[in-house]
C-alpha cells in the first residue's frame, strides 16, 4: 500500500472511531439523566475502576494499556462534562503535582479550584464550593502527609477515590547553574531531594514556600533564585530546567486522596480507611487491633497521629482491604467499637491497582 493509501484508511478509521465515541456519549447523556432522576453522584469511581479493570483484561497488539486508559480518561472526562459540570478543588497554584494529579484522575473537562491550603481544599468541598477535593497524604520517601490526615477527625466528608502519581522534581531557574544563589520549593520536596542538593549544592540557601508552583513565581522574578518543582512550572512560569529527575529514589509516588460527601459503592477490590483513639490502658492497642486479626483482614496501613488534646493521646489512621458493606468489615468494625473510644470510618472505595 502506498503512503496516501494508509492514510486513506486511517481516515475511514478515524470517522468510525468518532461516530463510536459519539455513540457511546449519547448512551452516557442517557446515564446521567436516569442518575440526575435519582439524585446519585455523577461522578462514580466504582464505576471508573470498572471500565480501568476492563481495558487491563483486553488484548492489545501495539498500543500500550497505559495509553488507552490515558484515551478514556479524557473521553469519560467529556462525558460526564456534558452529564454536570464537575468541579474539583485541589492544593494550588496551578502546575503543583496536586493539580497534575488531579488532571490524572479527573481529565480536562473539568472545572479546576486552586487552594491555597488542605484546609481550604476540605472547606470548598463542605461547603458546596466544589464538588470533590484532591489532597496529597503520603509519600514513598517521606512518608505521611500530617496535616492531610488531622483534617479527616472532624470533617465530615469521605474518602471516595486515591491517586498513586508518580513525582519527579526538577531544578528550574532563569540563570545558568552556577549563578544559584537560593532554592525554593516544600520542605517535602527538599526532604525527597536531600541526598542530590548535599552533594551538588551544599552551600545553597533551601526556602520552604507553600507549594511547589510558588516556588517556581519566586523564582521567575529574582536573579539567581531557583525552584524544585514540575516541568509544567517550567513551562507555566518560563523557567530554564537546569537539572531533571533530582528526587533521590527513582521510584518516588505520592498517595493522593479523593474526598467526597459520599461514599463510594462496592467493587471487587476496594479499601477501606478508619480512624480510631483507643483506651488509656495497659494492651489497649493490641485489644483494638484483634478483630482485625480474628477476621482475616489484611491491614495495608497504620499511623499514629497525636490527637492535640491531651499528651500521649494519639489517633491510629488505619487502611484495610475490603468496603465498608463487606460482612466480614462489618463485623471487624463492630468489634472494634466495642474496644476503643471513638472510631470513624473515613470511606471505601476502589484502591489503585496497576494491573
């Protein structure tokens, strides 16, 4: 076949590809009418994880799964646009790796609310403002994200989606390297990139900002001033990357979370996030995780928080596989009650799965 051959197929090709996607749009349209009918959520990460489940199970000869899930993510992205438009409140300015995990998850066709904190984030979300909030929790390097889990004690919203993204930082500036004089960025980032800033600029002045698309404005406007930050603040703020991939493990993923004012329905693999304060008594925190080994639940997670009201008075945020409906998460939180002073479930949903 010749050149003009194939690329006369590829254009058949591309208009039945259009009118499916148009298909499948008016069947999506006719989804969240019956949803809008019965007031349920438009956005549902059951479901979301379905379709994900489904595209791993397929075959494909040549284009990678990761690239069709990219593909539907902005398709389910336009659909559900056209069912609702969906906001979603995130930890800004635009190009923080909250907001690119957030693009990841929701796609562009939704409306974007940069925050300038997590509290403000869970606030949009209670009061309406916007519909979902995407925080950052922990990091492979660094570990828990404090602030992140404090928040979840007294707000009333639910967990009701994760993220795992995948970060790598890198040195941006509008000077050459030699001419740095300070670096900006969070204290999280300078803690995952400690080991390349000691041995490449030990004698430069770290300044913690807010988040990491401050840092690269910071830096945009002062001689010899630099920041650690995404490639999308490079581009955003017209910044020179002197330095790629600078987080010192190769594998470096922050968890981010999905809250919601609802919980998410049942899937084949599902988590289920609680937070508990236990009993001021000698074995109180064996006593409270023994339901858990009596049932078989496979706890992923544990960490304490203190609680701020009393000293030596600690919170355990605890993760476990399995959906709040699940008989044996039932029966497990149940007794678990009758064990401590306060539990809380902080909602179920699909967890991240590669595969």
């Amino acid at each position: 076949m010749s050149l003009e051959d194939l690329r006369k197929k590829i254009d058949g090709l591309d208009e039945k590809i259009i009118e499916l996607i148009n298909e499948r749009t008016k069947v999506a349209l006719e989804i969240g009418k019956l949803k809008q009918a019965k007031a349920s959520e438009i956005y549902s990460p059951a479901r979301e994880s379905e379709i994900y489940q489904k595209i791993d199970s397929l075959k494909t000869d040549s284009l990678p799964k990761d690239s069709l899930k990219t593909i539907y993510k902005e398709i389910i992205s336009a659909s559900r646009a056209l069912e609702k438009p969906i906001s979603v409140a995130y930890l800004g300015p635009e190009a923080t790796f909250t907001h690119l995990a957030s693009l990841s998850k929701f796609g562009s066709s939704v409306q974007y609310i940069p925050c300038a904190s997590i509290t403000e984030v869970f606030a949009e979300v209670d009061h309406r403002r916007a519909d979902y909030g995407v925080i950052p929790v922990e990091n492979s390097i660094e570990g828990a994200v404090s602030h992140s889990l404090d928040m979840f004690i007294d707000a009333d919203l639910k967990i009701c989606s994760e993220i795992l993204f995948e970060i790598s930082h890198n040195l941006m500036a509008n000077c050459d390297l030699k001419q740095v004089k300070r670096i900006y960025s969070k204290a999280e980032v300078f803690g995952q990139c400690r080991l390349w800033l000691e041995i490449n600029m030990p004698r430069i002045e770290l300044i913690e900002m807010s988040s990491t698309s401050q840092a690269a404005q910071r830096a945009q406007k002062e001689d010899g001033g630099a920041a650690i930050a995404s490639k999308l603040a490079a581009t955003l703020y017209n910044l020179n990357i002197l330095a790629e991939g600078i987080e010192d493990l190769a594998h470096n993923v922050t968890r981010f979370l999905v809250v919601g004012r609802h919980m998410s329905a049942r899937t084949k693999w599902d988590k289920t996030s609680i937070v508990v304060s236990i009993k001021d008594k000698v074995g109180a925190l064996y006593e409270m995780l023994g339901p858990i080994k009596k049932n078989r639940v496979n706890m992923t997670k544990i960490e304490s928080r203190p609680s701020k009201r009393k000293a030596w008075d600690y919170y355990f945020f605890i993760d476990m596989e399995g959906h709040v409906e699940d008989p044996k998460i039932k029966k497990t939180l149940k007794m678990m009650e009758e064990r401590v002073r306060f539990l809380k479930v902080l909602g179920s949903y699909p967890t991240f799965r590669t595969s």
